[in-house]
C-alpha cells in the first residue's frame, strides 16, 4: 500500500488553522456587538423575532462548529508535527484534514427500523472544508440579522426621538394657542406604535409609518398656525369693530345736533330721522366668544355685526347730511335773496310795485317757520327774474 501524499493535507491545514484564527475573532466581535447583545435580552416580535430565532440556532452552530473544528486542527497539527510519521499516521491526517472526519451528529435508529444487519446509530459527517463553509453561512446569518436590527436603530431611533420632541412641541404651542389636539392625539398613538414596534421588531418597523406622523404633527401645526392667524384676524377685526361703534356714536351725536337745529325750522316731513339701532349688546357678545377663545364662532356673526353697522352709519350720516343740507339751502336763498335786493336798492328801484310785493313774499317764506324750501326757492326764483326784467326795461 502506498502511503498517501501529505502536502495537499499540509496546505489545506495551514488554510484552516489561518480561517480558525480569524473566526475566532470574528466571532468575539459578534458577541461584544451591542446590537446583538440588544437583540438577546429584548422580548422580540414579529419577523425579527423569528430572524433572530435562526441567527442563535446559525451562532450555536458556530460555536460548535469552532470547538469541532479547533479540536480537529489540534490532533492534525499533533500528529503532522510528531519526529516520525509512518504510513499509516499518514493516512490518518490525510483523512483527519480531508476526509469526512468530523461527525456533526449522532442519531439513534429505532429497533422497529432497523434490519439485521443494520446498525443502531446513524452519524452524520463532513470534512473540515465543509464545516469551515457551513460556519461561514452561519456566520452572514447571524451576522446579517444583528448589522441589519442595528442599522435601523442606528437610522430610526434618533429620528422617533426628534419627531416625538417635535410632536411635543407643537403640542405645547396648540395648547397655548386654544387649538384642538384631535390631530396631535393621532400623531401620538401611531409615534407610540411605531416605537414599540422599532424596539421590539426592527426588522418590521417600516419608516414610512414615521413619515405618516410628521406629516400629521405638520399638519396641527399648520392648523395652528392658521388658528393663530384667524386669530390675530378677528381681533384686528373686532378692534375696528370697536372702532366703527365709536364712529356711529359720533355720528349720531352730529346727527341729533343737526336734526335739532332743523327741528321747528322746517315740516317734519322734511326732517330726517333714523331709528337707533342696539348694536352694542351684540358687539359686547362678541367681545365675551373672543374672551373664550371661540374664535370660530366669531367670524360669521362678526361679518354679519360689521355690514349692519356700517349700514347704519351710512344711514346716519345721509340723515345728518340731509337736514344740514335743508339749513344750508334755507341760509343760501337768504343771502340770495339779500343780494337780489340789494342790487335792486342801487338801481333805485327798492319800492317798486312789482318787486316789492315778489321780495316781501320770498323773505317771508324764508323767515316763516316752518320753512317750504321748494315755494321759498320759487319765490327767491321769481325775483330774481322780474329784477332782471325790470333792470333791462329801465335801460331801455
């Protein structure tokens, strides 16, 4: 028998002893990872709970498969470094670092199952070489679990911190605001199952749901924003409310002046009267919502406030012009009247027969309370005319 040839066995144990060294630190580096040391003491769920299932069954494995393997290297390295080494110790580390001489397991045969001749146990072997490949599966697969829980820690963690901050935030400011957190209530329970989920099942936790959220804690506060804007609207809105019922108060002290100057002077008829108009109550009801903070029910009786008072001020105000306008004419034709006769006393003609009686008539209904405006004006009208007539017969 020919004694096998040991130098592809010399080379194929240098290969192993070098990848045991190397898997002997990656695997105390998987073991100190914090990540995995997370994974190992949290109640997981979902599919990283049946991830990280397979990665301990695959780091089981690696560790027996390290044992195994360290062991095997040993008796190879002891029998290839003996002083003498005969054929048939040749062989056997041929075998021990080629062949199939690691038994991975050991499986009993029932009786029932086996035959005479059958054997009561059933192992099941590999070689160095394919011990070494199935460690380096289950090597990514663990080692793929732990990087992959990590990286989303590492990426969503700080980012729920930040968007809970936020959320908290803006629900201090809509709190001050008076606004409604109905919004904000739904942000918080859809961050609160998110987070539970990034902790328990990282490797279900969809950072989409994250987004979801900001985009609702976006959205409060925008509304409160818009709260705050309507606000600050309405306000300045009712200051000019305020503002417009000092005007109508003013106005109707003018127009009162005015309509008593008026009164007595001319026919009531003639007189302008515009009936008072409770609008202070109804301002004061606002004035009381917006001490509530009920803004939005302000603006629609606001508006409605707004257009009835300045219809009134206008109202007044046509009033007050109406009746100066009636002491304004009535003072007009006086003076009229005054100069008419006047340029009729240069002429000499003060006691004419035909002016006097048109001049006595226009004074009187000017001077006559209750003032006719319309039959004064004739008059004033029809002195002036027969004036200038006279005036052109005496030059002619």
């Amino acid at each position: 028998m020919t004694a096998p040839d040991v130098a592809p066995a010399d080379s194929e144990l240098l290969r192993l002893e070098t990848a045991v060294t190397a898997i002997a630190a990656n695997l105390v580096d998987l073991d100190d990872n914090p990540h995995r040391k997370e994974l190992d003491k949290t109640r997981l769920t979902g599919r990283t709970a049946t991830a990280w299932a397979d990665a301990t069954e695959a780091l089981t494995e690696l560790w027996d498969g390290y044992r195994m393997l360290t062991e095997l290297i040993a008796k190879a390295r002891g029998l290839r470094d003996q002083r003498r080494f005969n054929d048939r110790e040749r062989a056997e580390f041929v075998h021990l670092v080629l062949g199939k001489s690691v038994t991975l397991s050991t499986t009993t045969v029932p009786l029932a199952q086996r035959g005479l001749l059958g054997t009561g146990q059933i192992s099941t072997t590999c070689s160095p070489a394919e011990l070494l490949g199935a460690m380096e599966t289950a090597f990514a697969t663990a080692a793929t679990v732990v990087t992959r829980a990590g990286d989303v820690w590492q990426k969503l963690l700080p980012s729920a911190a930040d968007t809970a901050a936020e959320l908290d935030n803006v629900r201090r400011l809509t709190r001050e605001a008076g606004g409604s957190p109905a919004t904000l209530d739904e942000a918080d329970r859809r961050l609160g199952a998110f987070t539970s989920t990034l902790a328990n099942d990282p490797l279900g936790a969809d950072g989409s749901a994250l987004t979801g959220v900001r985009d609702l804690i976006a959205r409060a506060d925008a509304e409160r924003t818009s709260a705050a804007e309507l606000r600050q609207a309405l306000e300045r809105r009712l200051s000019d409310a305020h503002t417009l019922a000092t005007d109508i108060a003013a106005a109707r002290r003018a127009a009162d002046a005015a309509r008593e100057r008026a009164d007595g002077r001319f026919d009531d008829r003639e007189i302008s009267t515009v009936r008072d108009v409770a609008l202070l109550p109804d301002l004061a009801a606002l004035d009381a919502l917006a001490a509530a903070g009920q803004w939005a029910l302000i603006s629609p009786r606001l508006s409605d406030w707004t257009r009835r008072a300045r219809e009134h001020l206008a109202a007044i105000q046509t009033a007050t012009a109406r009746n100066t306008a009636l002491l304004t004419g009535r003072n007009e034709m006086r003076g009229r009247l005054d100069a008419y006769r006047a340029k009729a006393l240069s002429r000499g003609l003060g006691e004419d027969a035909t002016l006097t009686p048109l001049a006595e008539g226009a004074r009187d209904l000017l001077y006559t309370a209750p003032c006719d405006l319309d039959a004064a004006r004739r008059a004033v009208d029809a002195y002036q005319e027969a004036l200038t007539a006279t005036i052109a017969r005496t030059n002619r």
